[in-house]
C-alpha cells in the first residue's frame, strides 16, 4: 500500500467501520467537514445538563416561568367563575379551551422544574468517586461523582487532529484533571437498564482512537475513558489497555486497505444479516420516481409486495438490498428456506 493510500478517517467513521466496514465505507464517503456530529441527540422537548451552574440557572428561569404560566391559569380560572357566575355561558366555553392549552404549557414547566430539581440534588449530594488509574475491568461511574472528584469537564470546540495517525475527532467531553485526559462519549439509553449495560467493540475503539488523540495532541495520562448513556448520569469507565491500544491500532490500518479497495471497486464482504435489520443505511426508502426516471441517482432498488419500489443507501452504494426487518416485512428478500 503507497502513501496514497493512508487516508485521513474520523474516530465516529472508525466506529462504524468496527461495527460494519460497509457502514464505515459509506460513513468516509460522506465525510464533509473536518468536525465530527454532537453526541448530544436532537430533541425539541427537554435536554438533560451536566454542569450544576447551569442547571442552577436553567432552574431559575423554569420557576419564573412556571410561576408566570401558574399566575395566568389562576387567573382565566377567576375570570371563568366571574363569567359562570354572570351566566356568559360562551365565554366560559372558550375559557375551558384556552384552558386547556395553558394547562399543558404549565405541565410542561412543572416537568422542566422537577427534573432539574432533580439533578440539581444528584449533583449536591453526589460523593467524590473515580475509577482507579490502573483498573484492569469495566467500572460503573457516575458523572457527578467525577466532577465532585475535581475533574473539570471540558467542550472542545474543534476536532483534535494527528497528522501521523491520520485521525480526527472531538469526543463529547474530556474530563482533565491535572496530567489525566479522560475521553468522554454518550450512546443511546438502549444501551443500559437498570444498572446492566451493553458495550461493544465499536464504542471500544472508539475510546481508544480518542485516548490516542488525546495523547498525540495535549499529552498526559489517558488511563481509561467513559461512555455515558442517553440522557442519565450513569456511565462506564473502559480501561484503555496495551490489548485495547492494539487493537484500535489494527482496525485504523484494516480501514486504509479496505477503503482502498473499496475505490477499486473490490467492496468489503457483507456482515451477518443481524447487523443489517437495525441499521440505518439499510432501511428501505421508497424510490423518488422522478429521480430513477432521470437517473441522476444510482438506484439498486427492489418492488415490494405493495407494488412500490424500495432503495436504501448501503443498497445503493453496493448493488444489493441489505436484509434489514423492513426490508423482509415489505417482502423484498427472497424467501427464506
Ligand atoms: S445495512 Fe448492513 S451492510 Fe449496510 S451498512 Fe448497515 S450493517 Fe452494514
């Protein structure tokens, strides 16, 4: 392999590659910028915080809010019992509507306010806690009681990048403290109920190809990192040993030479059907018309029971139909036997 065919990769992409080359194929492909997608996932309802003054600040403007909201239904409620009273029976008819609607934004305020409530009470009351340097095992860890532990939770504003690994990205958060760097990623809730938790090889590597970032770029010690779940506070702290190190080591090379030859047209195999019936890239869209009309896409579509013609992304990209759920439920495979 020349040097022409070391390519520069996101720590997000190599993810996906260790979970499915194809998937980190198409993720390289698709690399527009040099930064990497927030962790943080998007939702128009309420975002949990990770820092007590901002929580503290969010609290005090949710309770004037709620007590402005709370102000207005006490007083459309005396206005309704006045009309009630006077016999205006159509205006109390548009007060129970409006109501209504007032009623849900104040809900939605005294929701605000008790869960932040709540975390302000994990983060106060939380003990000084942190995984020892030379853990050899998974330990549970708690976000408050690593910043209760004196480490300061950072956002790195741009991507950290090393220019002999060829590697880029920005974890959620570094937790320093003095020469410890701490990688911190966030996965979804699906990861962890009720105290068990499921951790894979992709967020594995993950953590590793930030730990070596982190060490080519700001120095120090990166002994373990931490992935978060969802929207909790409960976390996990992967020790990021010599094992680990080697193996990020092998799949960040194995994604130059498959990348490579996925530009030759030698694409990489496919994974287990188990890998294709969650995923996203293998979802069946239904075909824009007008676009298979003139052709300005490459479609590798199939016509499902229904009659419509199906495509998805990783089907497109490598001529076949991925056996994702959706695709044997609109009956796109071939029967099984
Ligand atoms: S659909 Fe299957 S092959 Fe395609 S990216 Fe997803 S897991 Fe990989």
């Amino acid at each position: 392999m020349d040097q022409s065919d070391h390519f520069w990769i996101k720590v997000r992409t190599l993810g996906q590659y260790v979970f499915c080359p194809r998937a980190g194929i198409l993720a390289a492909e698709q690399e527009a910028s040099d930064d990497e997608a927030d962790d943080d996932p998007i939702r128009l309802d309420f975002l949990p915080e990770y820092s007590l003054p901002v929580i503290e600040e969010q609290l005090a403007l949710h309770l004037r809010a709620l007590g402005s909201w709370g102000g207005r239904v006490a007083g459309l409620l005396i206005a309704m019992a006045v009309a009630w009273f006077v016999g205006w029976t159509l205006a109390v008819v548009i007060g129970a509507f409006v109501l209504l609607w007032l009623g849900r934004r104040l809900g939605q305020e005294i929701r605000s306010v008790l869960t932040l409530a709540d975390s302000r009470r994990q983060a106060i009351t939380a003990e000084a806690k942190e995984p020892p340097e030379n853990a050899t095992n998974q330990t549970a860890v708690n976000w408050w009681e690593l910043l209760k532990a004196g480490f300061d939770s950072i956002r790195l504003q741009e991507s950290l990048r090393d220019e002999q690994s060829k590697l880029a990205g920005r974890p959620w958060r570094v937790l320093r403290k003095g020469s410890l760097r701490i990688p911190v990623i966030k996965i979804g809730e699906d990861f962890y109920e009720g105290g068990r938790y499921w951790i894979y090889p992709q967020h594995e590597i993950r953590l590793a190809a930030y730990a070596h970032l982190l060490a080519a770029c700001e120095g120090g010690e990166v002994p373990y990192g931490i992935v978060l779940f969802g929207s909790t506070y409960e976390g996990v702290a992967i020790p990021i040993t010599a094992q680990l190190n080697e193996q990020f080591l092998v799949k960040r090379a194995e994604f130059d030479r498959t990348f490579a030859a996925a530009k030759k047209a030698d694409p990489p195999d496919e994974p287990d059907a188990g890998c294709c019936s969650g995923c996203i890239h293998g979802k069946p869209e239904k075909a824009n018309a007008d676009l298979v009309q003139i052709q300005t896409e490459k479609v590798h579509g199939r016509t499902g029971r229904d009659g419509k013609l199906y495509h998805s992304e990783c089907g497109d990209r490598f001529e076949w139909i991925p056996p994702h759920a959706q695709a044997k439920k609109k009956g796109l495979l071939p029967p099984e036997k």
